[in-house]
C-alpha cells in the first residue's frame, strides 16, 4: 500500500461520483470552473508563439541521453550542467542552487535545482516548474527482478523539463508582459521505495525534497510570482490531467484559467474538466510554504496500478512513452496562458 494507491483510491471515488448523472461534485466543479471569469474575456488578441513539439520532444530525448539523472550519478551531473547551459543560451540569467539533502533513508543527496529567470527585472512574475531527477529505482515494475534499477525517466522527469525548454527558447524569440521564471527542482522522486512502505502520512514527506529547500531558500528574498504552474508526467499518448486535488484547493482560479485556456484551444482531450484527487508533488511546498498559488498539470490514469500510467516508476519509462502531440497541447496551453498575462 503506497500513497499514490490511496490517491488512486481517492481518485477512484472521485470518479465514481463524477459519473453520476446529475447534480454531482463533479459537475459543480465543472460549473465553477466553466463559470469563472475567465470564459468571459474576449478572444485572446495577443500574438502567442507556436510551441514546437518536435523541439520538445528532442529536449526530452537529449535529457535521456545522458542515462538515468539520479542524484549523486555521473549522468545527473552532467545533464545539470546540459539544463543550465541550455538555459543560458536562451538568454535567462541562471542560477545552480546546490544543496546536500539528506533522504529518508540516510543517502546525502547532491541536489541542484536550476533556476532560470527571463527579464528579471520585471517585478510581475510567473513561475513555472518541473523536476528534473528520476526515480533511482523501478519500484512499481511488474517483474521483481527490475525494481531496483534505476529509470530512464523520458516521462516522469523528462517530459516536463522537454516542455519548459522548449518554452524557454520560445522566450528567447518573443518577451512576454511579465517575468518568467523557469524552475528545474532536483530530488523530487527519491520518496521511500514500494517495498519498504509505511505510511502515507510519513511517505509523503520522502518526495518533492528540492522544491522544499527552495521554497524555504528562495533565490531572492521575498520571492513572489503572480502564480506558478508545475509540469509533470506530460508526455504519454492520451494521457488526461484531471483537475488535481491540491491545485483546486490552493489555486483554484489558476486552474480555471489553464483548463479554459487548453478547453478553447482543443485540447478537451487531455484537460478533463473533472476532479482527479490529491497529488503529493513539487507544487505543494510552492503552495504551503510561499503562498504562491501553484497548479501542476499530471497525468492521471485510473487504469494502472499506482495511478500514473502503466510505465510509471517501472523501466518502461522510456521514449517509447512520448508523444508530441501531448507535449504540443501542454505546451502550447501555457504559452497561450503566460503571453496572455499582462
Ligand atoms: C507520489 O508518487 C507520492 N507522488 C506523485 C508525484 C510524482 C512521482 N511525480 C513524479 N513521480
Ligand atoms: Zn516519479
């Protein structure tokens, strides 16, 4: 028992619920969300640039070159330091926040998060994220001979970096009204492995370790952003971002915002306009620690067996699992939604 099955038992009784006819929680969620002020504006009229989603798709591969991006491993060094200065070459002025963190079970994590902010001037900002470590071990794989091997993480890590460079060299060509700010958070998936499962309660705590740090470390003091957006687990084929549990709870009006925005773009598909449980993830410390209200944008498979995809956390997360077209209608919805802001 893991916490990402208790999300999915939630997330289960969600839907069960949602699939009621009439009058559900889903369907107020769906009205309040539809109803928001943001349906009312008029057609965007600002020039949004095109997000290339063979561009993201080759910044994934690029990070899966590099091998599995464990904390403390050759391949994480180096493709920290491929992230910086990819970032740098965009034009953002990039900082490496170093830091040894401890884990739950006692390694000392050589963590990095890369912090990349485009006109930092500006004093209205947006803050946008992912993690870019993968998981050390395949400790949901079906055969129990692989889940100690470390993973590819083309999905679960690199998919959501993909999409913020490729955002990031969008920025390069065209500034928008406000900063940005793109985070690459380290050690977020070195939570306590499948086998060696408590509880939920102390399990959450294992995860999201270098958005903590941050959070409680900003790069500059008093850091604020209007609101941030956390892109994680977006690249499978048809995969659906449910309206995530603590994203709804803490920033509500931002994933109207985002779920409308990719809604009038066609992208239905994949932004469900249903609630999809509580997700342990980087956006939480965001939320909790700064008060920034901050969404994150994951895939959501009730299907498999923790909730994520049936390659998540196994040695299946690899290319095979990327899909441009995912990575086009995330990508191209935030940059709808950061070039509108004003
Ligand atoms: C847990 O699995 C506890 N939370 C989901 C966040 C996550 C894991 N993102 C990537 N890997
Ligand atoms: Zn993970």
């Amino acid at each position: 028992m893991n916490s990402c099955f208790l999300t999915i038992m939630f997330s289960l009784l969600l839907f069960a619920s949602c699939s009621s006819p009439s009058g559900s929680k889903a369907d107020a969620v769906k009205n309040s969300v539809q109803n928001s002020a943001e349906v009312a504006k008029p057609a965007d009229k600002v020039n949004v640039p095109v997000f290339n989603a063979d561009s993201a798709y080759n910044f994934v591969a690029a990070q899966v070159a590099f091998g599995p991006r464990v904390p403390n491993s050759d391949g994480h060094k180096s493709c920290g330091d491929y992230l910086e200065a990819k970032l740098a070459s965009y034009g953002a002025a990039v900082v490496s926040q170093n830091v040894d963190i401890t884990a739950y079970n006692g390694d000392v994590l050589k963590a990095r998060n890369i912090i990349a902010q485009f006109q930092p001037e500006k004093t209205e900002r947006i803050l946008l994220c992912a993690h870019w470590d993968t998981r050390p071990w395949a400790d949901s794989d079906p055969d129990p001979d692989k889940r100690y091997t470390p993973i590819d993480g083309a999905n679960d890590g690199g998919s959501g970096v993909g999409a913020l460079l490729e955002i990031a060299r969008q920025l390069s060509l065209n500034p928008t009204e406000l900063g940005i700010d793109i985070i690459l958070f380290d050690a977020e998936d070195y939570g306590r492995h499948a086998d060696e499962w408590r509880d939920a309660v102390e399990g959450e705590e294992t995860w999201a370790l270098g958005s903590k740090h941050w959070a409680h470390n900003t790069h500059v003091k008093n850091y604020k952003a209007r609101f941030g957006i956390l892109l994680d687990i977006i690249g499978a084929p048809n995969s659906t971002f449910y309206l995530e549990g603590y994203s709804m709870q803490y920033a509500r009006e931002i994933v109207a915002k985002v779920w409308n925005c990719a809604n009038r773009l066609g992208y239905s598909k994949y932004f469900k306009m249903y609630e999809g449980g509580l997700i342990t993830d980087d956006h939480v410390h965001v939320n909790r620690i700064l008060g920034i209200p901050c969404i994150d944008i994951i895939n959501c498979d009730p299907q498999s067996p923790n909730g994520f995809g049936p390659h998540h956390h196994t040695v299946k997360d690899n290319m095979d699992w990327i899909d441009a077209a995912t990575l086009k209608a995330v990508g191209q919805t935030v940059l709808n939604v950061i070039y509108n802001e004003k």
